[in-house]
C-alpha cells in the first residue's frame, strides 16, 4: 500500500517537516504533483533547508526519492536545489529518480505567467510566477515537452518550436516585460545537460513494482487542499490536484492501492496570495500569529494572511480526501492567547451551514465561531502527550469531535524533535 501526506488548508501546513519525521518508516518518498511553486521546509541540527521539487526524504540515507510524473519541473530551480545539498554527499544517481512523464518548465513558461499575471492587475491570483500554470495548459493542450523527451534526438527542434509559439503568445498580451531570451536559454540549457546526468524511470512501472515487491512507500503532496483546482477555491487556486485522488494520476497507482491518508493542518489557518479567506484577522491577534508562526512564505518571502481555524474547511478537505489520521501543527504558536476562537459553521446568504459552499467571497459568506480557553505554557520544550496542557487536549478533542478524525501528531516547534506522537 502506498500511504499520502497531503497539505489539508491553503498550503503552507508543515508537510515537509513530517515527510522528515516519517521517513525512516518508509522506503520512498515520492512527490506526486505541482512544481517548484512549493516550498517544503525542514530544520534538523540548527540548520533550515527549503525544498521546492525534491521530495522531503532527500537527507535520508535509506528512502529513495521520486519525482512523479504529476510533477513540473523547471530545471533552472532543480540545479539551484542540487547545488544546496552539494555538502551532505547525497548519491543523486541512486537515490533521486525522476519520472519520465513529467513535464518540463520552460524560460517562457515563466515569461508567460508573468505577463499573464501583470495584465490581470487587480483581478491577479497570487501565482508564484515560476510557470507552473502554463506548464499545465500545454499538458492538459498537448503542447508539453516531459522529462523523456530530454532522452529523444528530435528534443531541440520540439523546444525552438514550442519557444517559438509561446512568444507569439506574449504578443498578446498588452504588458510590457524586460526580459533577455538568449540569458534565459544559456542557463537553461546548461542545467537541462545537469539534468540529463539524473537517473530518469518509468516512474508508474517503478513505483507499481515496488508494491508488489513489498517497499512502503509515501506519497507526498504540495501546496494544500484548498488549492486544489478542482474543490479549491477557484479560480485562486493552484493548476494541479492537491487531493488524494492527484496521487494516483500523479504516480501511477490504483485507488485500491492507498492506505493511509496523513491530513497536515494548523491550529490556524493562513494563506499566502489572493483568494477568498473567511476566518482571515486583520487585527493585534492575526498580528501576533504571524510574528509567533514566522508566517512567511517559504518559496516567495510573501507574508501570509492568518486567521482562526475554520472548522468548515477543515472537515471538507478531510471528506474529499478521505483523511484517515490528522496532524496538528503549531500548537505552540497560539500559547499565550486568552480565548481562541473556530469556525464552526457559515452564514451564506442569511443562512446557516454546516459544509463548504461554492462561493466563500466575503459577499455570500460571514463566520460563526465558537471559543476556547487559550493556555499560556509554553509547549516547544514539551517532548510528550502527557505534558499538553488540558485546554490544548480539549481544543484537540473538539477538532477530532467536529471532523471525525483522531490527531496522532501534534507538532510544538519547527525541528524534527519537536514532534509530539499523541
């Protein structure tokens, strides 16, 4: 069985630090969808290291990395990524494997979202400007250069062809970018040849015969369920699916092969970029989540909007995912508040509801709450469920109560260690 980790808000849950603390349960790891517009952060022996493609069990000697076919891949970012773990002697040949249908990111890819997104001005979606989104129109247009086709003696002329399309697209677009095509494609083409020295696999063949051949392994998801282009929030939502069903598409694998379903949230919800954000704060409380959390994105540096938990979203993104265990990050960031509050239900249109709408724009939709007593120790020393303080562990148990799921990890701190199995 294959086992997923998804991200259950607007991204941004801790997925990176768990996929770390899991590993050593595993035999691969494989990232399953999206593109270098994650940002997976992992902090072990005082140093912090941000993951955008490579899957999160990288710094473990044992687990076999996979790049799934569900996945984007810019290569200039790939290298970058490459070059950063140049000093833990990681064997990339045998323990970084990447799925020949994945698609490429191109130099115009990116140009193409940045226009794309300049000529949206207010209207924009927050998109990270690494090209993700066009790399996926030309997937889903059959336009898309993958990974095999790097292996292919006709790959140049099916690169000059596509380039050229995408810069007559740029002509339509009524924005004016500064950019130098021949720099662009100099550094791409080098690490492209990078790329090239990787192993490359069948990834479905690889990834189906390991199950049969009994290796555990852990599908790991980016950005978060909300985001998800499908049930997200539409349309500032990612181009990819977030959910449990994006693993099988992504990887190869048959819905009957999944096990557990690993549901990461906060015990807060934040999101980073435009979108609709019902519980978001705009005042001393919302303040304090983000100095406490380090509410920053890990892949643009943009501050991230917080708010209470919403309650509502939560169990929607457990129901579509069939979450089988929840995992509860930053606890430790809300002690000290006196009263902590959730969302328990909305009011749309002058009515109350207890599930997640279509429309979640501040026009349709306005929160009811229910509040808590805060706790005021500090957890990020606490190293068992024993020591949670009582309002925590009601807090806890309310959450499993509302979304019919049990936590069976609360995390107090951002380091591996600071990881509470419950």
């Amino acid at each position: 069985m294959i086992d997923l980790l998804l991200g259950l808000q607007w991204g941004d849950e801790g997925k990176g630090k768990i996929v770390d603390v899991l590993t050593k349960n595993y035999d691969i790891i494989a990232r399953f969808q999206g593109g270098p517009n994650a940002g997976h952060t992992l902090i072990f022996d005082g140093n912090k290291h941000v993951l955008h493609t490579i899957p999160s069990g990288i710094f473990h000697k044992r687990a076999i990395n996979i790049v799934g076919n569900g996945v984007v891949i810019d290569p200039v970012i790939f290298k970058k990524e490459l070059d950063n773990l140049s000093s833990y002697n990681i064997d990339f040949k045998t323990k970084l494997l990447i799925s020949r249908k994945a698609h490429i990111i191109l130099p115009t890819h990116r140009l193409l979202d940045a226009a794309s997104e300049k000529m949206k001005g207010k209207l924009k979606i927050g998109s990270t400007l690494k090209g993700i989104g066009p790399t996926y129109m030309d997937k889903t247009g059959r336009n898309g250069l993958r990974i095999g086709d790097l292996e292919m003696s006709n790959w140049n002329e099916r690169y000059k062809a596509l380039t050229k399309k995408h810069l007559n697209m740029l002509k339509f677009y009524e924005v004016e970018l500064d950019f130098d095509l021949e720099a662009l494609e100099k550094e791409f083409s080098h690490t492209v040849e990078i790329l090239k020295e990787l192993t490359f696999i069948d990834s479905e063949e690889y990834i189906n015969q390991a199950l049969s051949n009994g290796k555990s392994i852990l599908a790991e998801g980016a950005q978060g369920s909300l985001l998800d282009v499908d049930f997200g929030t539409y349309p500032f939502v990612t181009s990819s699916n977030t959910t449990a069903a994006g693993a099988c598409t992504g990887l190869g694998v048959a819905p009957n092969k999944i096990g557990d379903v690993f549901g990461i949230f906060k015990a807060y919800t934040t999101r980073v970029g435009s979108g609709p954000f019902p519980t978001e704060l705009f005042d001393a409380d919302g303040a304090e989540m983000a100095k406490v959390g380090h509410e920053f994105g890990a892949t643009t540096g943009r501050p991230r909007r917080c708010g209470w938990l919403d309650l509502i979203a939560l169990k929607y993104a457990v129901q579509i995912n069939g979450v089988t265990q929840l995992m509860m990050m930053k606890g430790d960031v809300l002690s000290g508040f006196d009263t902590l509050k959730a969302c328990t239900s909305y009011n749309y249109k002058g009515d109350d509801i207890f599930h997640f709408p279509y429309n979640i724009e501040e026009d349709n939709v306005k929160v009811n709450y229910t509040e808590f007593e805060g706790w005021q120790e500090d957890l990020t020393a606490m190293t068992e469920a024993g020591q949670l303080p009582k309002n925590l562990n009601d807090y806890i148990a309310f959450i499993e109560d509302f979304v019919g799921v049990k936590v069976s990890i609360v995390s107090v701190g951002p380091d591996r260690k600071q990881t509470i199995m419950v």
